[in-house]
C-alpha cells in the first residue's frame, strides 16, 4: 500500500467564482450552477498529432498499467478550502467532504483516470424515448414487466472505458485476384494475377473497449452493449476532468495495453483491407490475401470514457440469472438491446423446428434410401432408420439456431471500425499475370 500527495485541480467560475458545475446534456459542455455561465471544454489533443511522425510507444498517463491487486491510497488538498482528503478512490477524481468541490488529480498524477471523456450530450428523457420506440418495434412477444420496469430510476447514465489506438503501420500484403479481361463469344476470357500491395497506413482512434470480461454475467455484457450502441465521436472528446462524471456512474478500466493488442491487431487489419480496395478495384470481389506482413512505426495510446444510458432487467425466478438490456449512446442516441423473450415464443419456435425437421428427414431420406414399391419385396427398415438419424440431426441442428436467434433483434454492428479516419501512403503495386483461362458461361447480371 503506498500513500501519496497528489496536486489536484478544481473548477472554479471565472465569472462568480463557485465551484459547483452540472453537465448541459444538450451541449454537452459544464454549466456552473450559480450564474449559469457555460465553460469551454479544454479539448484533448495527443500528444503525436501528425500520425505520419509517429514513431515507437507512446502511452499516455491514462493508459498507464493498473495492477488490479494494490490499493493506492492517496491524499488531496482541496485548493478551495484547503481540507486534506486521504481517499483509495484513485480513479481521478473525488468530492471535497468540506466545500463539495470536485478534485481532479492533475494529469500524470493517477493512470486510472482516463485521458479524455465524452460527455454526455443526450438527456435521460430522449434516452427512455428511444428504449420505448426499440421496444415497439420488436415483433414478438416479450416479457411485460420489461417494459413496465423501464421508468426514470431504472435508467443509469454510466460512463464506461474505451482504450484509443492511433496506429502508423508499414503493410506488405500479398495474394492473388482474377481480371475478367475480355468477352470472346458467351464465354470470357480471365487473367489470374499474382498481387502485392506495399503502403503505409495510419488509422486515428482505434477504440477497444477496457473492461474486461470476468465470470459473471452483466461484466461480460459491458463489451457488448458499448459494441452495440458504437461508434463514438472520439474526434470530439475533451480532456478529462471529474466534474463531468458527477451524477453519473463510472464502470473503471481493468484493461491494460497488452490485453487490447488481439482486438486492436484484427481490427486494423479490417481497416488495411478496407483503405487498399480502390487499388484492387479490377479484381471485383476475387482477391485472396494469403499474406500479410505488418512492421510497426509506432503507435498512440489513450484512454476516454465513454456515455451510455442502461437499462438492464433480470427476469425474477429465472435461474439463469440473464440480464436483459437497453443501451442508448449517451452522444449520438443510438439505441439497442435484447429483451427477455417469452417462454411461449420459445415453444412454438421449438415446434417451427420440428416440423421443418420432420418434412425434410422424410423428403431426404426418400431420396436417400427408396421405397421399393414392387409387390412382395417392400422393405421399409432401411428408410426408417434413414429417416430417424436424419430427423434427429436435422432437428438437433434447427432448434439450436432456431433457439439462438431468439430475442437478437438487432445486430447490426461490428462494422464501424471502417468508420475511421485513415490514410494511406506510399503505395507499391505489383501486379503479375501468371495464367489464363476461358470461363464457360458469362453472366452479364454477375458483375459485382
Ligand atoms: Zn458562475
Ligand atoms: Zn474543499
């Protein structure tokens, strides 16, 4: 256990001098609560601006290593008022006991506060609208205390952790693509090409989220729900400050750089493939990247919160213990989530799946083994056991996916990490016709 002094700043009026502020969650900007003057937000800026010069690691003080076993104890001095706060609360901020300023411990001072925040820019009200309009457009039918628990005090403005990659990387990927090169008769005669793209590539914020998944249900939704509500406006984030989480819950970052390296990695090789595709653009859909080389120049680490408004539900005497959830992006009002469906949707898909079950084991195992119709020799055993190991995959199979699509409403995600502001520079193109051939039947309808 270690025990620091920390320096700490607080927000004081420039106008009256008060240092209670609330958040505009219209402008998303601090108001103070006396004269109502409406601060600037101080706006975050990494440290390597222009990602072309970015050379090795640099890790800012939010994205610092957080040993999860200690306990830090440190203590503040509130300019204010000049009381002595000891807290264990080292997650950046605290509340003076004395004048209930917000003490924000200065950057460099602690790696569990966060580098920049966004906040929260959509009110609670817009927030329960758009949950209750998601709830009227799902179809079937759910459980109704769902909806009757979704008031005012169920819904909780959370900040949650977001680990930011900025990336400068040098990229040398190889495969092979066809070129329809040129129609001879009905048929059409393709080019097969060796392919070789070298280039650089920065990508500004590649964002993973920081908390980590442990063994217990609602943890391991956090990912997802902020995955479901994304992307965010990182572009626009400020620099941290505690006054902005006040009223607000805070789940912290348990994630450290290392632990994001997989997700980061993947996600940047998504966006490598997606900025290179005007250079492929004659091989249509037909290129095989069969390897990638990827050599580091360096790259940017920070770290932000992250708004969203959560609903969550956990339907009483289910011993699963699920939790049902509404997200709604505290920035850009994007809602999603899942709802507890109801038993009896669950009955009749399981009965949808038997029957398709039992009408393609009995069509199937027809074409498979065939009755013989001839007089005297009909010997049905061999169809009979076709069919009953054919039903029983099939309606193993079926229920299954029948039973795992239930309640997904919406899942259209994961794409916006293409949303990205990337550049690409210094590209190589080689491109090598190693053979063609004559393909039979050109269809003029295929050509995307
Ligand atoms: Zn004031
Ligand atoms: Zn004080």
């Amino acid at each position: 256990m270690s025990k620091e002094n920390k320096k700490v700043t607080t927000m004081n009026c420039p106008k009256c001098g008060s240092n209670e502020t609330f958040l505009n969650k219209k402008s998303g900007k601090l108001v103070c609560k006396h004269c109502k003057y409406e601060y600037e937000p101080v706006k975050y800026e990494d440290k390597v601006k222009d990602l072309k010069k970015l050379k090795g690691t640099e890790v800012s003080s939010g994205a610092g290593f957080i040993d999860k076993k200690s306990i830090e104890l440190v203590t503040l001095n509130c300019p204010n008022c000049g009381a002595v706060s000891v807290t264990s609360n080292s997650e950046g901020y605290t509340k003076c006991h004395w004048c209930h300023s917000i003490l924000t411990i200065d950057e460099n001072g602690s790696s569990k506060a966060p580098d920049q925040i966004l906040p929260f820019k959509t009110s609670k009200e817009d927030a329960l609208k758009a949950m209750n309009s998601f709830i009227d457009g799902v179809s079937k039918k759910y459980n109704k205390s769902f909806r009757d628990n979704l008031v005012p005090d169920n819904v909780i403005g959370v900040y949650l952790p977001y680990m930011l990659a900025d990336i400068n990387d040098h990229f040398v990927m190889a495969g092979s693509g066809e070129e329809e090169y040129k129609k001879v008769g009905n048929n059409v005669e393709v080019k097969v090409y060796n392919i070789e793209r070298e280039f650089d590539l920065t990508i500004d914020d590649i964002a993973v989220e920081a908390s980590e998944n442990i063994s217990n249900d609602f943890k391991n939704r956090t990912n997802y729900v902020i995955r479901s509500v994304a992307p965010y406006d990182t572009n626009d984030s400020v620099k941290f400050n505690g006054n902005y989480l006040d009223g607000f819950a805070i789940e912290k970052r348990d994630m450290n750089i290392k632990d994001t390296y997989k997700d980061v990695n993947s996600r940047v090789t998504r966006v490598a493939k997606y900025a290179i595709r005007d250079s492929i653009s004659q091989y249509k859909q037909s290129v095989r990247w069969t390897k990638e080389k990827i050599t580091k120049h360096g790259t940017q680490w920070s770290t932000a919160y992250v708004p969203v408004w959560l609903y969550t539900y956990s339907v009483p005497k289910d011993k699963s213990g699920k939790v049902y959830y509404l997200a709604v992006n505290g920035r850009t009002g994007r809602v999603n989530g899942e709802l507890p469906l109801l038993k009896e949707s669950k009955l009749k898909t399981i009965l949808i799946c038997q029957v398709i079950s039992l009408i393609s084991a009995l069509v199937l195992a027809a074409m498979i083994s065939p009755i013989e119709i001839e007089v005297g020799t009909y010997n049905p055993v061999s169809y009979i056991i076709t069919f009953i190991v054919l039903y029983i995959l099939i309606s193993i199979f079926s229920t299954a996916i029948g039973l795992a699509n239930e309640g997904k409403e919406s899942e259209k995600n994961n794409c916006y990490d293409l949303d990205n502001n990337y550049s690409v520079s210094n590209m190589i193109e080689k491109d090598e016709c190693i053979r063609t051939y004559v393909k039979k039947v050109y269809d003029s309808s295929n050509n995307n």
